[in-house]
C-alpha cells in the first residue's frame, strides 16, 4: 500500500478510478477497506473525494463528524431551489478551504437569515455566483460579503439588485480589488440604475479585470462616452467582453477597449449601425453579434465586416431567446463574397441570416479566404449549408 502511494503514476490511476462514474458502485465498496489499509490513504482520499460534494451529501454526515469533511471542501453548489434547512444545518461550520460558492433562490424568507449563510463567507473565497436572492442582496449582505472575502476573483450577480443602491453597489465594486470577472444580470433589466456612469468608469480603470458581461440593456451612449474623456488608459487587461447594447453604445464603447479579443453583442436595436466601428477594436479576433428582436442588416453594414482583418470567428446569428430572424436587405453572392474577402485569419464562421437564395459559391470563396477555416454555417431563405 505504501508503494502504491509513494508512485504518482499508481496513485493518479487510483484517483482516475475514484472519478470514474462507471465505477462508482466498486468505488464505495472498497473505500471502508482501503480506509482501514493506511491512514495516509484515508486522509488522501478524503480531501480528494470531499473538495467539491453536494450539499446534500454533507448534510447526511453526523453533526458531530460534520466539521471534519466540511474542511475539506473547496467548492459548494446551492444552485436551484434547494431545502432552506440545508443552510440552518451548516450553521456554525467552518470552510476554511471553500473557495468557490453558488447561491440560488432557495425561497428563504425566515427570520435570522443571516446567519445560517455566514459561514460560507471565508477569506480564501474566490468565485461567488448569486442566483435570485433579491430579497436577501441587501447592503447589509455585500457588507458581510466585502469584510470576509477580500480576495473575491470572481463574481455573478442574477436576478437581484432592487434591494441596494447605486452607491451601495459601488461601494462594494471599489472593495474588491482583486476582481478579474465580473457578470451582471441585474433587475430590472433594463436602464439599471446600478450600471452607472461612475461603476463602468471604475470598472474601467481595474488593474485585473478581464472579464466583463453585462446582460442589462444599456441604451445610453454617454456611459461609454464619459470614460473616454475621464480615463486616458481604459478596460487595459479586458479581453472578454458580453453586452447588451443599441448601436450608438457599441459605436461609443469601442473606443475604450483596446485589447478586447472577444466580443458578444446582443444587438437591442434590430440594426447593424455599429459595424463600421467595430474596427476601431484593434484586437479583435472573435465576434459574435446576436439579434435580440425583427433584425434587418444592410449590405453596407455587412460590408463593413471586412475591415476586421484579423478576425478568427464570426458568428450572426439570433440569440437563443430569440424567437425572430435576423434579415440581409438585397445581400447576394457577390456581397458575401465582398465581406469575407477581408477576413484572411478566419477559422470559424456562422452566418444564420435570411437573405436571397444563393449557390455553393459562398463555400468556394471561404475556402479561398484561408487554409485554416474549419466550420462553415450559412443559411439563406429556406435553407442551410453546413461545411467543415
């Protein structure tokens, strides 16, 4: 037993069994022999097979025995509408390793509830997701939050925000100096009052930040507008970006992201005014912009595409929410083939537009465009072409 545990080679096998669901059943009859075999063996498999439990799962431990296997856990998963009583029976508990939490909406309404969350909030906590918990955001909760994490990563914010104030958030935002991905989907969705002039002008000047997704409708360009005249060096390690936008925001916003790579616009106007701006996004090299609504691109917005001459992936597509198409007015063969001739770098391309029926000749112009494209989806009234 002391040989196998002293080889890496063995003891990665023996951990590749542990994990393997086919095996589950040989698995638990084993581990009460192995666990009597060696203890070193038992406290290996322990921090391994209690790093990322279900909640359940801990809650079926003895309260005495609890404690013991909550130390070793590093990752806990509320999502869903889970038994609130889970919470009251880990109340008390430390999770001195927890780095990762998520919270879903557990309908908890009784009192002191507080309390039996608390013991989540370790310093070591690094990646924190809240699931429509509104009635429990409260300035109180990022107070609590922002006193015992201060080295949060990464944070997710779905369905709360009606219960703390623009100032509140900012407040919060400031303190977690450490943050490198930040996605909100804050209600209401729409003009949220917590995606303010003054939090997109700090998140701008984060030194980790680089990873933004906001889901809430922006449609003010002034937003955008303000950090260029009040940061001369913005969003300077953001290479992902998701938003939510008009066109005039995305024509504004391009000018503050200099080393975005990534870019998911969710068009909220039904245009593609945007489309000539976006080459003023030096390091773009994936894009993929979704209809939201009855979308209807022009083929001088199209066109403009080609500007982006380091493009890898494209994709025009309506989003999954979307239940309308999205409309190339008068776009023929020629005009495909136009826009891509632009695009030397492209490796992956989507175009899930309705426009005027056209022939294979699309593919054979990709195909001239780069040796390295792999994935071709082009669909046209009635129809859809795939190639690879």
């Amino acid at each position: 037993m002391d040989q196998v545990l002293q080889t890496p080679e063995l003891l990665t096998r023996v951990f590749q069994l542990l994990h393997d669901d086919a095996k589950v059943r040989f698995v638990r009859s084993n581990l009460p022999t192995a666990a009597r075999v060696c203890s070193l063996w038992r406290d290996i498999i322990e921090g391994i097979i209690w790093r990322e439990p279900p909640a359940e799962a801990l809650a079926k431990i003895r309260r005495t025995r609890r404690q013991h296997f909550a130390s070793n856990v590093r990752s806990l998963d509320f999502s869903g509408k889970r038994d609130p009583t889970v919470h009251a029976l880990f109340d008390g508990l430390q999770f001195p390793r927890l780095r990762k939490l998520e919270l879903g909406d557990s309908n908890q309404t009784h009192a002191g509830w507080h309390s039996t969350i608390s013991q989540y909030f370790q310093p070591r906590l690094e990646s924190l997701t809240l699931r429509w918990w509104d009635a429990k955001f409260t300035p109180e909760l990022l107070a609590v939050i922002q006193a015992r994490c201060p080295h949060l990563k990464s944070i997710c914010f779905y369905g709360v925000g009606e219960k703390v104030s623009p100032e509140n958030f900012l407040t919060f935002i400031k303190a977690c100096e450490h943050l490198e991905k930040i996605r909100l989907s804050l209600i209401p969705i729409s003009d949220n009052a917590l995606v303010s002039n003054d939090l997109l002008l700090h998140l701008s000047k984060m030194k980790r930040l680089n990873y933004l997704d906001i889901d809430n409708n922006i449609s003010r360009a002034e937003l955008f507008e303000r950090i260029k005249r009040g940061n001369s060096t913005p969003f300077q390690h953001l290479t992902k970006l998701e938003l939510c936008a008009t066109s005039p925001v995305m024509s504004a916003a391009v000018y503050v992201l200099p080393n975005v790579t990534k870019l998911t616009l969710c068009l909220k106007d039904g245009t593609g005014a945007c489309f000539k701006d976006l080459s003023a996004m030096p390091n773009l090299r994936k894009l993929i912009l979704l209809g939201t609504k009855a979308t209807t691109l022009t083929r001088e917005e199209l066109d403009s595409l080609r500007a982006l001459h380091h493009l890898e992936k494209l994709r025009i597509a309506p989003s999954d929410s979307c239940m309308q198409d999205i409309h190339a007015a008068h776009f023929t063969d020629a005009d495909f083939d136009l826009m891509v001739s632009g695009l030397p770098e492209m490796r992956n391309f989507a175009f899930d537009v309705i426009c005027e029926p056209r022939s294979i000749s699309p593919f054979k112009k990709l195909s001239q465009v780069g040796k390295t494209t792999v994935e071709w989806k082009l669909r046209s009234a009635g129809t859809e072409q795939h190639a690879s």
